[in-house]
C-alpha cells in the first residue's frame, strides 16, 4: 500500500524480477549520491545521529486496523495501541547509514540498484520509494535495527513470523524521517525502471510521474476520510498538485528535521518496524487449555471483521490481544475458538472449542 486498502482494490502491481545488479568488482564510484541535513539538534543525552536510506514495503493493513471498519466500542483503545497507522511508511530494507552532524551536509552513498525485493511492478514498468531515517543509534552498530511486532504463541509453519529472523526489539530510536505518513507532506527517495504504472504503492495522484532512475520525488499528502473515500470508490486518493515536486539527486537536498518532541512516538517508533506478512493477511491461534501470558496487554473481544455491515457480520468471536507497552512496535494477536489459521470461518475447522472454550476464555463463544 498503501493507501489502507486501495492497494487490495486497485490490484496493486507486486514486485517481480532479477536480482541485485552487484558491483564487478574494482573501485568503482557510487550509482547515486543523495545529500541530507539534520538542521536541528534533538537534544537526545548522549545521542548518536545517523540517517538511514530505507526502502518502503508495499503493505496492507489487516481489516481491524483499515479504518474502513468501525470499532465496536471497547476494541477502540485496543486498536489504538495494536495498530499502526494504516497510511503509514513501512520499512522493508534498510540500504545505507551515514553519521550525521547537525547544520552540515550528509552523503548518503548507493552502489547497487534497488533489488527486485523493494521494487513494485512488471519487468518493465516498476519502482521503490525509500525514506530518509534520522535515528540515536543507541547500540552503535552503525545501522538502523528494524524490528517486528511481538505477537503471542510460537512461530511454525504459515504463522506471520515462520522462518523470520528479525528481532521484536530495538534500542534505536528513530527522531524524525522524510517520509513518515502519506497523510503529511513527504520527501521521498523514488527509483523507477522502465515506463510508470499509478497503484496504491505510496500514491501520488494528482503529481506527474517520477523521471527514470533515481529523483528526489515530494508530495503534500491527503487526509484519511479522503483515503477512505478513494478506496470504496475503486480510485486513489488525489493529491494538490501545488504540493508536488520531482528533482534530480545532485540539485535536490533533502532536509529531516528532528520531530522526535512534538510527534507521536508511536507513529515515529513504526519506522523502525518491518511486517512479515504484506496482504493485510491475519494469522488466527487456537487458543491453549492454560491462558496465554496477558500481562502489560490489553484484550477485547469483538466480531470477526468483514468488509458489507452488520448483515453480514459473523457470529464469531475474536479475542484480539496487543503487544506489551514496552515493545518496540504494534501488532495484534487473533485468537478463535473454531477455525484454520488462515481462515476462521474455514468449512473443515482445524479446531474447535465453541462448546468447551478454555476456562480463562473471556469472549462470548458465539
């Protein structure tokens, strides 16, 4: 996405392709050079300032978190601390760091071009948008730490997290970006191959189409009621083209002010958080006979969602679980007393405890 779930609606484009194009070896000078200034400083103890080249993933919030489904009343506060924004710059790859010294100018340096796994496309017409990161690299390892949402239960086969190796914690701790919200103006990183296909990969409707290879591309953002609207209407959501901008690297300096103050950490914090799983996909858990370990975690019992109103609403209940208040990023845990992991509402249930729920189940068992 992302644009909530326009990316769902419109089909948005996959990536596809080779591999990275590598070096061959020898000295060779950097495919592209961007420059970046820090103008203030955060005023974080002991700080230590690196920006980082992130590239974006093409992400689907799950149904809860879409907006397009109202909370049912006591889920509110448990979706405001399990999901991140749906509009939100989510990272995939992190490609490059470089140390910053505020009020001077940074070199960010790129000697390979974009994998096939941050470009969005065909063969012939694809692109990446990456965003400039400021962060207090709190471990000193030189590179922003992305992390994962801490979710309940043990990886295994199909779960969100089977076979990732990505931490749920990191020290650093992100200040500021170029791109943080499509629902803020933005200064992106694009790189595009081939001809230019508009989908729900960070939109810029209403913007002309970014020039192939790399550019310092900008645009003013949109509201979520606009988003919203878009996407039930099959469209993107526009953009004022006044707000709009596209220029080469070498005539086009970036600037990431420190927000870290005045911005909320959570929506800062989730751009240090990569998802494992991109189709707005949810993993359900069957829930054990001994309670989960809830503590520091907020719960609520609700429907299972579903795109067509109360009609067609399930009877189904979910239990929804967040991470604690300490993890570095959002993410909800889906338990279901009948259901297949992919599917709770699947014909030939892997389980089904609606008629003997687990003595600590809280939720209504149908």
């Amino acid at each position: 996405m992302r644009v909530v779930v326009a990316a769902a609606a419109l089909g948005a484009l996959g990536g596809l392709g080779c591999g990275d194009l590598q070096g061959l070896g020898g000295s060779a000078p950097p495919l592209a050079t961007m420059t970046v200034t820090v103008p203030t400083d955060p005023g974080v103890a002991g700080e230590h300032l690196q920006v980082a080249l992130v590239w974006g993933m093409q992400w689907l919030p799950e149904l809860l978190c879409s907006g397009l489904v109202p909370p049912e009343g006591s889920d509110a506060p448990v979706l405001a601390a399990g999901c991140r924004d749906p509009f939100g710059f989510v990272p995939l790859r992190v490609e490059t760091n470089a140390a910053v010294t505020v009020g001077e100018p940074t070199e960010l340096a790129l000697t390979d071009l974009p994998g096939a796994d941050v470009l969005v496309g065909t063969l012939d017409a694809r692109v990446a948008f990456g965003s400039f990161v400021l962060y207090d690299d709190r471990d000193q390892t030189g590179n922003l730490e992305l992390a994962r949402a801490n979710r309940l239960g043990f990886a295994g086969p199909g779960s969100d997290d089977a076979g990732s190796n990505t931490p749920t914690e990191t020290r650093d701790v992100v200040l500021g970006a170029s791109f943080i919200t499509m629902t803020a103006p933005d200064t992106r990183l694009a790189y595009r191959e081939g001809a230019f296909v508009p989908s729900a990969f960070y939109p810029r409707a209403g913007c002309s189409d970014p020039p192939p290879a790399f550019s310092i591309a900008g645009a003013g953002g949109f509201t979520a009621q606009s988003a919203i609207a878009a996407t039930i209407a099959g469209m993107l959501p526009p953009e004022d083209p006044a707000q709009c901008s596209d220029g080469p690297l070498a005539a086009t300096p970036v600037t990431v002010t420190p927000i870290a103050a005045t911005a909320p950490t959570m929506e800062l914090a989730e751009l240090a958080c990569t998802e494992n799983t991109a189709d707005s996909s949810v993993r359900y858990r069957e829930p054990d006979t001994d309670s989960p370990d809830l503590t520091d975690r907020q719960t609520a019992c609700v429907h299972v969602p579903t795109l067509g109103g109360s009609a067609t609403t399930p009877s189904q209940i979910e239990l929804i679980v967040t991470g604690r208040s300490e993890d570095s990023c959002a993410g909800l845990t889906h338990y279901v007393l009948k259901g297949c992991r992919e599917d709770p509402n699947c014909e030939s249930p892997d389980w089904d405890h609606s008629l003997a729920p687990p003595t600590w189940w809280p939720c209504p068992s149908s």
